[in-house]
C-alpha cells in the first residue's frame, strides 16, 4: 500500500474517530420489573430512556462523582486515539518528520486500541443482567468508533511496515 493510501485510511479513521466520539454509543431503557407499570404512571420521568456518547459519558461520570474514570476514559478514548493517529499522519507526511520514540510507543500501544470497544461491551452486558428488565441498545457512534479503531489498527500496521528497524526497537 502506498504511503497516500495509508494517509487516506488514517484520515478516514480520524473522521470516524470524532463521529463515534460525540455520536450516541448507547441507550439505556431502565425497568423495574413489575413495578415498571406503576413508576410509569406515578412518575413518568423517572424511567426516561438516556443516551450515551462516550465524550458525554465521561462528562456524565466526572459531574456524578466518578472524577477518575473520566479521566482515564477521556485519555484511553479521547487523547490517545488522537495523539496516535496525529503521530500517524506525521510519519506519512511529505517529510515524514516524527520523533522514532513517539512512533515506536504510538504502534506498541495501539493494539490496546480495542479496549475501549471491549470496556462497553462489558458495561452493556452488565446492564443487561440488571434484575427488572432493563436494556441497553447500541446506537451509532459505538460502531463509528470501533471501525476507528479497526483502520488506526490497519494504519499501523501498514506504517509499521515501512518503518525503519531503528525506530521500532
């Protein structure tokens, strides 16, 4: 693959990347099982679906009291995948000016990139086996998010391959 093909993928990646962030990822249809009826009647807010993007989640958990995984979400899902596939496009630029270190570390880490899909997964599995009934849907943004990750993988692996050994080790 040529060196504009791999920059047009990481490109490509970048603008599912930033869609998949503020697009909704989840939807959560909370039930209370039998009492579901009643709470609906006496308090028809109280059971509103709610949906998720990840960006907005991380800000839902830092606002609710959960300061420090928003942080470490926001770096996993948020800076990471931007800071790599910036590094990314560095590399494959006219120059191909990046820091060896800053590639070497962006290709090692990168094939962590698929457990911000598999922390998700985990989440809507465990809201699925909440006793009463309630649901999680996938929307969107999960989708354009995993398929980011899918193409930085690619990307990567393409880059790594053209990289000098001396970079890499």
């Amino acid at each position: 693959m040529k060196p504009a093909d791999v920059r047009n993928l990481t490109w490509a990646s970048l603008g599912l990347l930033i869609t998949g962030l503020v697009l909704p990822c989840m939807t959560i249809h909370p039930q209370l099982g039998p009492m579901t009826g009643w709470v609906n009647i006496l308090a028809p807010d109280a059971l509103a679906s709610t949906s998720y993007s990840i960006l907005g989640g991380g800000v839902a958990m830092f606002e609710g009291g959960s300061p420090g995984i928003a942080i470490i979400l926001f770096l996993f899902s948020v800076l990471f995948p931007l800071w790599k596939l910036f590094t990314y496009l560095r590399s494959l630029g006219p120059k191909g000016r990046v820091d060896g270190r800053s590639l070497k570390l962006a290709i090692k880490l990168g094939k962590y990139s698929m457990l911000d899909v598999f922390v998700i997964a985990v989440l809507v599995v465990g809201v699925k086996g909440l006793p009463g009934g309630s649901r999680v849907e996938l929307d969107a943004g999960i989708y354009f998010f995993a398929a980011s990750v899918l193409l930085s993988m690619v990307a990567g692996q393409f880059i790594k391959g053209r990289v000098t050994p001396s970079a890499t080790t």
